[in-house]
C-alpha cells in the first residue's frame, strides 16, 4: 500500500468520524434518579437539556436529598450520553479497542 492510498484512507475515516460525531451531538438521553422523581435529558454534547422533578420530592426541609437526587439523574445522563458516543466511534474503529479522549 502506497503513502497516497494511506493518505485517502485516513482522510475518508477522519470524515466518518467527524459526521459520527455530528450524528451523535444530536442523540438525546434520558436519566433518572430516586425512581423517577427526578429526570433529565443529556445530548451527545454533553449539554444538560431538561430536569424534570415531581413536586413529591420538593421538600424544604430536606434541600440535600434533593440536590442528591439531581447530581445522580444528571452523573447517569452524562455516563449514558458518552457511552452511546463510545458506542458509534467503535463502530467506525472497527472495534479496535481505540479511546477518544473526551468521549
């Protein structure tokens, strides 16, 4: 294989994974915590979108399970978000075992 077909070569994957990852900007996630008294919805940006929380859970005089609750919905919506990047990159690699820094 000469330089010119390894130049081509890495150029076309370099576009797959620039449009895989347009692709997976777009993808929105939905976690939740304390059996779904909070929600929230992550894309593949990693950009929190939305927080749902039920009214049941508001409670003035326990701020901190509430904070909790959030940290935990918003913790999961990021893991679930950056796996489904991981997810389409590998698809791309091959399985090759390759990490993008980042993802």
């Amino acid at each position: 294989m000469n330089m010119q077909n390894l130049m081509r070569q890495a150029q076309k994957m370099q576009k797959k994974m620039e449009e895989a990852q347009a692709e997976a900007a777009t993808q929105v996630v939905e976690a939740s915590a304390g059996g779904g008294m909070v929600t929230v919805k992550v894309n593949g940006k990693q950009e929190l979108l939305d927080i749902v929380i039920e009214k049941e859970v508001v409670d003035s005089d326990d701020v901190e399970m509430l904070q909790d609750l959030i940290k935990a919905a918003v913790n999961e919506g990021m893991k679930k978000s950056s796996a489904a990047l991981q997810e389409k990159m590998g698809e791309l690699t091959g399985g090759l075992g390759l990490k993008f820094p980042g993802m």
